[in-house]
C-alpha cells in the first residue's frame, strides 16, 4: 500500500501547465518536524521539502497555491528515474489525488480565510488524472 499525506507550506507559487486536456499543478512545500535535539537538549524544527504533482481538468485549484500557504496533500510516493549526459538521476514525488488549502490559518490575527485571495476554493474539484 502507498498512501501518503504530510501537511506544510508551500515554498513558492504552484506552476501549471496545459496537457491535453488537463492541466498539471507543480509545487513545493516544506514541512518542520520538531525531533532532533540541539547540544544543550532542546529540540528543534528540521525541514523537509517535498515536490507535488496534481492533475486538474479545470486548474482553477493553481489560484490557491500561493507560497507560505498551508496546504494538507495526500497521495502516491512515486519515484522517478532517468538518465542525462550518462548520469543517473532520480527524485521522490508525491502523486496528490487531494490538496486541501487551510482556509482558516488566519484566525489568529482576526480574519478568517486568505484576504488576498477571494475567488472561492473549487472544494469538489478532484484529481482527474489517474496519476498512479
């Protein structure tokens, strides 16, 4: 079984691009784990990055994935490998069938949902794509 959700924010704004008739959305995000612990014994936040791949057939999710935004993904660990200039390389990416923006990070500053950005969450958009 491979299934993977991990909750961080992304590191810039999501990239898309049409192909055929869908779009995929690239992004990042980083995600802190509070578990190693410095020379004097306090713990401290290691980051990790992850890549992100959604298919969408509308695209309209790509207005929502604007960086420092916290986002919950969940999909497929899919590696991928390839070859250039005679040198081997590969990368570990997750496949997201769902992006879950949080619309209510705000709420301690006393707005609710993203100011910046007014347009409505496409909440019953799904992958399209069957990515796996």
């Amino acid at each position: 079984m491979n299934n993977f959700s991990i909750t961080g924010r992304l590191t810039n704004d999501a990239e898309i691009k049409a192909v055929n008739d869908s779009n995929v959305i690239n992004f990042s995000i980083a995600n802190n784990d509070e578990s190693k612990k410095d020379a004097n014994g306090n713990y401290e936040d290691v980051v990790s990055f992850f890549n992100c791949v959604y298919w969408s057939k509308s695209g309209k999710m790509v207005n929502h994935l604007r960086k420092g935004k916290m986002v919950t993904c969940s999909g497929r660990l899919k590696q991928e490998r390839w070859e250039k200039d005679g040198q081997n390389y590969n990368r570990v990416t997750l496949r997201c069938y769902e992006v879950l923006p949080h619309v209510f990070e705000n709420v301690e500053n006393g707005t609710i949902g993203n100011s910046e950005n007014t347009e409505p969450f496409p909440i019953n958009e799904q992958s399209n794509v069957e990515p796996f």
